[in-house]
C-alpha cells in the first residue's frame, strides 16, 4: 500500500472502500467512522489543519455513502430498509 497521508485514519476508510464483503465493509465502514471521529476531535480547535479538516469530511460522506449504496440502508442505521 502507498504511503498514507493522514495515517490516523485513512487506513480505516481504504480498508472500507476497498472491501468487496458486505459483511465485512459493514465492520470495516463502522470502524472507519469511529477513527474519522477521534481524529475530528482532536483536531477540534487546531489552526493550520483546514485541508485534513476537508479531507475527513469528504471521507465521512463517501463512508455514509457507501453504506447507503451497499447496503441500502440510509446513514447512521446498520441494516438494509425494508
């Protein structure tokens, strides 16, 4: 794998991205949250951070993505909708 720019968590992401289980991506996805959280809050505050600060967002929106298109099922549910 390349080198990572934010390694906090952007292995995370690509792991979820990446999978091909929907099971698996499911685990993969919700860890990959968990981790884009911790790091939005601790960089809560901190001044010089604005391009992490995007890139975090954009990949909370592409994970919640990829579970409502994988899944079917809207963000922040952990199942398919009926």
């Amino acid at each position: 794998m390349t080198d990572l720019r934010y390694p906090e968590w952007e292995k995370f992401y690509l792991d979820a991205v990446l999978e091909t289980d929907d099971t698996k991506m499911l685990v993969r996805a919700r860890h990959a949250e968990q981790a884009i959280h911790s790091r939005t809050q601790a960089i809560a505050g901190s001044i010089g951070l604005e391009e992490e600060r995007l890139a975090l967002e954009q990949a909370i929106s592409e994970v919640r993505t990829l579970l409502f298109e994988r899944l079917k099922s809207p963000p922040g549910t952990s199942g398919p909708s009926n």
